[in-house]
C-alpha cells in the first residue's frame, strides 16, 4: 500500500486484548474501498524471548511423537535428521503435547490449532563451552569468559545479532514499508546483560559492537511507539538541514580522507533512518494507553507477579506488531524464578547457586521445571495467541506472519550449550513449515558417533546426580549457526548481506555465529569428531571455513523448516 493510500477507521479495526487494553488492529484492506489495484504486501515479523540458565532435563522438555519422517542433511553425507508432527492432548482442563511437563497449558490457550503453528527443535548445538552469556542470537562474545573457549572467542570480536541484522537490512526494511515503523526494534532487557548488539559503525563488520536497549517500563514503551494524539507542526527535516553542509564537506575538502568519508555518509544515513523513524505515521489507530506499568509489579520474590509483569511488555509488542509500527522485538527475560511457587515456598533466595546450578539434583530440577512450565503458558504462549487473535492484510493472523521464538541460555546442563532447547510460534509470512517436533541429532547409523554426557557440574552420578539422570547420555546434531541462519533466510535477508566476515586463508565464513570448536573439558573430544572429521586431535580453534561439510553448509536452512 502506498503511503499515499487513505486509510478509514472503524470499530472493526479494534481487538480486546487479554492483557487489560485494547490491541489495535492492522487495517484490514478486504474491508475497505482500495486506493489502487493489488494485493497489500505482507511483511514477516520477529520476536525472540531469551530467559536465563536452562537447566531443565530433555525427558521433561521434548515431547513425544508417534510417527517420523527422516531425512539426510544436505552436504552432511550419513546425518540423518527426523522430524514428526506435534500433537496436543487435553485432560481436563490441561493441554500437553506428547507427554512434555514444560509444554504443557490450559486447553483453551493451547489448542491444536495453535499447537499446528508451533515448532520445538532438538539438537541445535554451541560445540564449545559458553557457559554463562546473553550472545546467542549471534554475539557470542557476550560470554562471562568462564573458560579458555569463551575468552577466546571474545578476544576475537563481537558481532550484530541477528535481529539488528534485520533491522538494518534494506530487504527486511524497505523504503516502502517503512512509512510506518516507529522503532525498528524493539529490546527489552529483563536482566542485567544485552541481548542485543548493533555495529558500532554501521557498514563496518570488524568495526565492534555496541548493546541495544531502550530498557523501557512496559508504559514507557507503549508511549515511545504510539505517544500522543496531539498534532504537531511539520518541521523541515534534521538531515535536509545539515545536508549542504554534509555535500559541501565531502566534495571541497582535500584533507578528508576516503574512511573519514565512508563514515560521515553512513552517519547521515543513519540520520536519515532516524528521522524516518520519528515522522513515520502508524498504519492503524493507537490503541487506547494502558492503564498499568509493569515498573509497578515485582517479579522476583516471595509473591512475585512475574506473568502480569511479562504479559504487560507482551502486550505492547503485540499492538506494535499489528500496527507494523515495529517489526522485530528481543525480550531478554532473565530468570524464571517468578513463575515457581516451589521455590518461592522453599526459603531460599538464590536462585542461580541454589536452583540453576543444582539443576542436577531432583528438588532444584522441579523447581526450574515449574518455572519453564509457568513462563511458556503465561509470557510466550500468551503472546502467541494474541497474535494469533488479530487479522492481517492478507487474511492470515499475525502470528501466521510472524516468527516467535524462545531460547534459553544453556541447554539441559547449566553452562553447557549442547541441544539449546528452542521453541517456535508462527509461519513468517508463509516462509516456514509448522506443526512440528525436529530432532537434529546425529542417529546411530554414523559410524563416528559422539556421545554427551551432561555432568560436568554435576561430577556425574558419583557427584549426586538424580538417578533418573544417571545413566543420559545425548548426541551432537546440528550448528546453532545454521540455525541463526535459517531465521535469517526465513526473515527474507539473504545470505549476501550476513557472511561479513572470512576466515584465515581469506574465505567466507558460513552460517551466523563466531565459528568455533572448543576444547575445555570434554567438549573437544565430543564436539571435534562430530563437527571436524577431518582435523583431529583437535586443540580448540576457530575452523576453517570448509573444515567440515557441517561449517561449509552452515548458510543454508536446516531441514524441514523451511519451505
């Protein structure tokens, strides 16, 4: 729709949110006379919700399926994947899906037809020690430099996450669609580290990062997007007043040199973002201001009210991606210890030492299964459905334009990140499958297969770790890269505008992500097999580009996902 289009607003255009205002919706073309001829565009959004540790056990996380497909992973010769269809089954008032305690909610949230637009994925993998960080949306030196792996991948530089990936991308935004979008993301950071990371200076990838986040109560938020209705008079733009200074500058001046140059033009450019920001005109009416700010709830605590606290932002996000105000949010929750009664009732405080990092032990291990159990019914899932109760332009909902997805900083091990439990919400305008449980672990049929066994805090079974985990051991599968590449592809940004960076001998790095293979502890000996056929022993490293068929294919969709 052109920006000149005219747009009518009726009582139709609202949807009452279940988090205490309303929810504008997007304009809904079918309903309304048409400007011009064509069907209206539909942009994909993104969401991302990380929370803090893991720590919860796979038999408590994944679910079950009955039937699979399998399949080989392109250019990984003998790696089979499968993947099977997710199924929800009601008890009662619950909704579970293939026996999951986690996955698990009211039956009239968690319906089939909002289980057919989720995804859970298995077996994406970090093959080195992370340990404690915030960076997997693609900055992994955003690490506590716990370990030589972490200090080492730091040392050789930060990098965007992907979701400033986007939001710098002229194919995510495009002169046209950016008429309306007030904030090309939008970060919200619960804990005390950044989730998201930009270029310092746009334009350049060995230039350093720099965090972003608006750190905004869930009110302060909603007025940064939607304001006031007051009118104000139009002024002449900031970069048309500093534009004949700028050309002057660049074309007289004998002592500026071509770097100089470089940065000044992709300052204005950035000028020129901003100011589009700030006069954009949202593509519906705001929705009416909330009357709570989650700045006045606690979320830790005895008698926390960590979903109200969470729901609020959720909210926002929602009336913010129906009005194609913004397009890409990050919400970086931090612990989910607000959502455990058990632990609230138990006398202890903290929560890190006491829980996170006793996650082998059966009483900690309840307590962080109540706590994901609570934060995916009341926070994601809750997001999901609200997106999924607003119509798009196209007549698909917004989620079905959307991809939500949560992560976790570590997998079922603290510190460790082999087999991230993720989950999805949402088709991203079309451009990925759903309905699915994906389990990218190697199968039994490759003969150089690794085994994992997740103790190394817990000192193994000998060191008091539950019997129902004595004896668990998992596989390596697929590169966390590839996956943040898959999100990237299915976001519409191609692989031209995110392999930046080149490895020793001058070659392209693949896939999204600091590559590397670690060697602290066990993971050189599990991970180097796996991922380096070719280059064992190995002492730890950032690969070669085409050391292994697992980094030279890392920029492509994993299987199954997308179409």
């Amino acid at each position: 729709m052109s920006s000149s289009s005219v747009i009518k607003v009726g009582r139709r255009h609202f949807l009452a949110g279940v988090g205490g205002f309303a929810l504008a919706v997007p304009f809904l073309g079918s309903l309304e006379k048409r400007a011009s001829a064509g069907a209206l565009a539909v942009q994909p959004r993104y969401f991302y919700f990380g929370t803090d540790h893991g720590g919860c056990w796979d038999s408590s996380f994944f679910p079950q399926v009955t039937t699979t497909q399998m399949t080989t992973v392109p250019g990984v010769p003998g790696h089979t994947v499968s993947a099977g269809p997710l199924a929800v089954t009601v008890a009662g008032s619950a909704a579970t899906m293939g026996g999951s305690k986690v996955l698990t909610a009211s039956s009239s949230t968690l319906t089939a037809a909002l289980v057919a637009k989720m995804n859970v994925l298995r077996g994406l993998d970090v093959p080195w020690y992370l340990s404690h960080n915030t960076g997997l949306l693609g900055n992994f030196a955003r690490n506590d430099n716990n370990g030589s792996d972490g200090k080492a991948v730091t040392t050789l530089g930060g990098r965007p996450t992907i979701d400033q990936v986007m939001a710098s991308s002229s194919s995510f935004y495009t002169q046209a669609n950016m008429a309306t979008t007030k904030a090309a993301s939008l970060i919200v950071n619960g804990g005390t580290q950044p989730h998201s990371w930009a270029l310092t200076t746009p334009g350049a990838p060995n230039g350093g990062v720099t965090p972003v986040s608006n750190n905004l109560s869930s009110l302060a938020l909603f007025q940064s997007i939607f304001g006031t209705t007051t009118s104000k008079a139009a002024r002449k733009p900031v970069v048309d007043l500093v534009n004949a200074n700028y050309k002057s500058l660049v074309q007289s001046s004998t002592r500026l040199s071509s770097a100089d140059a470089t940065r000044l033009s992709q300052h204005m450019q950035m000028l020129s973002s901003m100011e589009s920001q700030l006069s954009a005109t949202i593509a519906c009416v705001a929705p009416p201001t909330p009357t709570m700010d989650n700045s006045q709830l606690s979320r830790y605590g005895s008698a926390p009210n960590a979903a109200k606290w969470g729901q609020l932002y959720a909210d926002v996000i929602a009336a913010a991606f129906a009005c194609n105000a913004s397009r890409i949010g990050v919400f970086g929750f931090g612990d989910t210890s607000g959502f455990s009664p058990g632990f609230a009732s138990s006398g202890n405080t903290d929560w890190h030492q006491e829980c996170a990092h006793k996650w082998f032990l059966d009483q900690a291990q309840g307590w962080l299964l109540e706590s994901y159990q609570g934060f995916f019914e009341t926070v994601v899932l809750y997001l999901a459905a609200a997106l999924d109760g607003m119509t798009d332009s196209n007549g698909q909902t917004v989620l079905d334009n959307s991809l939500v997805v949560w992560g976790q900083e570590c997998s079922m091990e603290t510190h460790a990140q082999a087999g991230i439990q993720t989950v999805t919400f949402g088709g991203a305008a079309g451009a990925m499958n759903t309905g699915l449980y994906c389990d990218y672990r190697q199968n039994g049929q490759m003969t150089n297969r690794s085994q994992i066994s997740p103790y190394n805090d817990a000192g193994g079974a000998s060191g008091g770790a539950s019997a129902m985990i004595a004896d668990y051991v998992t596989y390596p599968g697929l590169l966390w890269d590839q996956w943040l590449a898959t999100q990237l592809l299915a976001m519409g940004v191609p692989a031209t505008e995110w392999e930046l960076w080149k490895d020793s001998t001058g070659t392209t790095q693949h896939g999204y992500g600091t590559p590397y293979v670690g060697a602290d502890l066990n993971y050189g000996s599990n991970y180097a097999p796996h991922y380096l056929p070719n280059n064992e022993p190995w002492s730890g490293g950032s690969p070669p580009a085409d050391a292994s068929p697992y980094f030279a294919n890392a920029s492509t969709g994993i299987p199954f996902l997308l179409k």
